[in-house]
C-alpha cells in the first residue's frame, strides 16, 4: 500500500468513528475491532509487525496482508451474508471457525490434511517465538474472530488455533467446496450496544471539525420526514436537522433511496409534459 492510500485510509478510519452505524456488519466491525485493540494492548508494534510477517510467511506471497484485521478476517466467508444490509442489532449469525470445521472432519480428509500441514508450517516459523508470544498474538486472533469459546490453554493450542482458522488454504478450500462449513453450522455471537456507544462518544467528543453535537442531532428521521427531505431538498437545509445526515448510515441510505424514487417519478411527469414534483 503505498503512502497515498495509507494517507486515504486513515481519514476514512477517522471519519468513520463520527458516522454511527447503519447495519448489522457495521456493528459487527465496530465491535470486532474494539475487541482486537483491548486483546493487542500489551504487545508494542515491533511485536505486532514480526508477528504479522510471520503470518505471511505462513499465507504465502499471494496472499499476503497487510494488517490483522485482515489476517483475522471472518468476513471472508459472508460474502453474501444478510448483515450487509440488515439494520443495526445486538446479535449476528456468523460462519463457523476453521478449528470448529475440523472436528466434522473425517480422518485422512482432505481438509485434515490441509490443516495439519499449517499447523507443522506455523509451528517451525513460530520456533523462536517465546510461549506467551505466540499465546498472544492467538488472543488477539481470537478477539477478532468474536470467540468467546476459543480453547487457547498453551503454545500447542495457540500454534493450531493461528493455523487453522488464519489459513490462506483453508480459506481456498472452503471456496471450491463449503459443505463441511455448512455441516458445522453457523455461530450466533452477542454484540454491544454499538449503536448507543457511538452515540455517547459523539456526545462527550468534538466531531472533526470542532463542533459539538448535541442529543437532537442523534435522532433518526421519521418516515415522513424521510419522504419529505428526499423531494424537497431547500426545505431540508432550511430544517436546522442536517447535522444528523452526516452521522446516520441508515438516514443516508433512507434518504437516498427515496431521492431516486423521486427523480425517477419526476423524470416520468416531465416526459409526460408535467411540472417539477415536490411535496408541500
């Protein structure tokens, strides 16, 4: 990633923290990454950056990562996932982890093989990694992973929990045939009140450029208000509540929806020979 993505990439990260929530995946990563700054607190970035390269080592040069985000990343495997586009809420169904497939695999299996060949992989590159270095960089995979089960009790449990659930190959195989993931079955994971946590940290924060935000500001958009902001955009500015479009996902998506609906019902009236729609 060169310095003007990185550069990029870090005011997206920046802004997003003042946009509050507008689905279930937002909660999700929201939450997730919480998690993943609480696990990685005591390891300083020398640590972490070794750790990473290990790891890359394991995945091979084509499937390198740039962070641990993404070497941790559950998302890979909900593409088509319903959180995309489900509102906000405290409880998501994800896939089940790599170390939970593999209990449903037979032995000799195909995905047996591939994970005992990761596990031997990472335990040669993990060889001058102290105990609790490697115990703690599977906490952190674990926190990323929202796996409050995780039976991490040693470097042993550690090294295949790394392995197999961060495995580039595993993550191959799962693509070209996926039945021993839908054997296992989905994980339902409890999530904080994202929505109210964001909320409260805008109210007691300064937003990016210096203004306060104040309780009406957080207040989402009744349906009416929705339909008539969409078809009359002057009044809307003239409101006193655009402050809240900049921070709502779900009032910008709302709105946007209904924007198209109104410039298609208007570009309808004008081929009809009708005036410009608008709502009173």
């Amino acid at each position: 990633m060169d310095a003007l993505a990185k550069e990029i990439e870090k005011m997206t990260s920046e802004l997003d923290q003042y946009l509050l929530p507008g689905t279930l995946m937002d909660c999700f990563e929201i939450y997730r990454h919480g998690q993943m700054r609480k696990a990685s607190a005591g390891l300083n970035d020398n640590e972490l950056s070794w750790f990473l390269h290990m790891l890359n080592e394991l995945h091979g040069a084509a499937d390198r990562k740039d962070d641990f985000d993404l070497m941790f990343d559950p998302i890979m495997y909900m593409v088509h996932h319903p959180a995309w586009t489900a509102p906000p809420g405290l409880k998501i169904e994800l896939p089940p982890l790599n170390t939970e497939v593999l209990k449903h695999a037979e032995p000799g299996s195909r995905f047996r093989e591939i994970a005992e060949s990761e596990v031997a992989r990472l335990r040669t590159l993990a060889d001058t990694y102290p105990d609790e270095a490697v115990i703690g960089l599977a906490a952190i995979a674990a926190a990323a992973y929202l796996d409050n089960d995780a039976a991490i009790a040693g470097r042993r449990s550690a090294i295949c929990y790394l392995a197999i659930n961060a495995s580039a190959k595993l993550e191959d195989y799962w693509a070209a045939d996926d039945s021993l993931w839908l054997k296992t079955g989905n994980r339902i994971v409890i999530l904080d009140d994202v929505v109210a946590e964001v909320k409260e940290k805008l109210l007691r924060d300064r937003i990016a450029n210096g203004e306060e935000v104040k309780a009406n500001d957080l207040v989402c958009y009744k349906e009416d208000e929705i339909k008539f902001f969409a078809f009359n955009a002057d009044k809307f500015l003239l409101s006193g509540k655009t402050r809240h479009l900049a921070l709502c996902g779900v009032c910008q998506q709302a709105i946007a929806l209904w924007k198209e609906k109104a410039r298609d019902a208007e570009e309808r009236m004008l081929a009809a020979g009708g005036e410009r729609l608008r709502l009173n």
